[in-house]
C-alpha cells in the first residue's frame, strides 16, 4: 500500500510509467529539431497521467493516499524529456 505523499512513490510512478516511456520515446523519434523534446516530454507527461487516472478508476493503483499528483506530473515531463532525448539521439543515429 502507498503511503500518504511518499516521495519514492512518486517518483517511481513517473519514472516506471510505461505510458511516459513510450510517448516519450515515440515522440522523440518523430522530432525533427532537438527544440521539440521538451514538448515531447509534456505530452508523455499528460499521457502518463491519463494513464495513472485511468489506473485509479480500475482500482489498480489506490485512489486516496498517493498525494504529489503535480509532483508526479513534473517529474513525468523530465522522465518524458529524458525519454524524447534518447528516442532523439537514436534516430539521429540511424
């Protein structure tokens, strides 16, 4: 069970977010200026956050005691940026 505004939990949430990696990386593939991955890394934020919602209404992660959901959606964009850079740098490669 998660404790009331742990901050390991937050941080594990928006590191460990599949729908952050992979939004992250996808849309850091598709950018054509290295100016886009911070854009790339607010939109895998919003897209982990629907996710981390939509994981609440299932009750597969606990409603009520996470606390730091701005703290989760921040660190979601440096995780997203992160995640956008790599996809970036892999495709500048190829």
């Amino acid at each position: 069970m998660l404790q009331p505004f742990d901050p390991l939990s937050v941080l594990l949430i928006a590191a460990l977010n599949p729908a952050v990696i992979i939004v992250g990386y996808l849309l850091g593939r598709a950018a054509t200026q290295w100016q886009k991955i911070p854009i790339a890394g607010f939109a895998a934020s919003i897209a982990g956050a629907g996710l981390v919602w939509l994981a609440t209404f299932l009750k597969i992660l606990p409603a009520a005691g996470i606390g730091g959901e701005g703290g989760t959606f921040v660190l979601g964009v440096v995780f997203g940026s992160l995640w956008a850079a790599i996809g970036y740098r892999m495709r500048r490669q190829a």
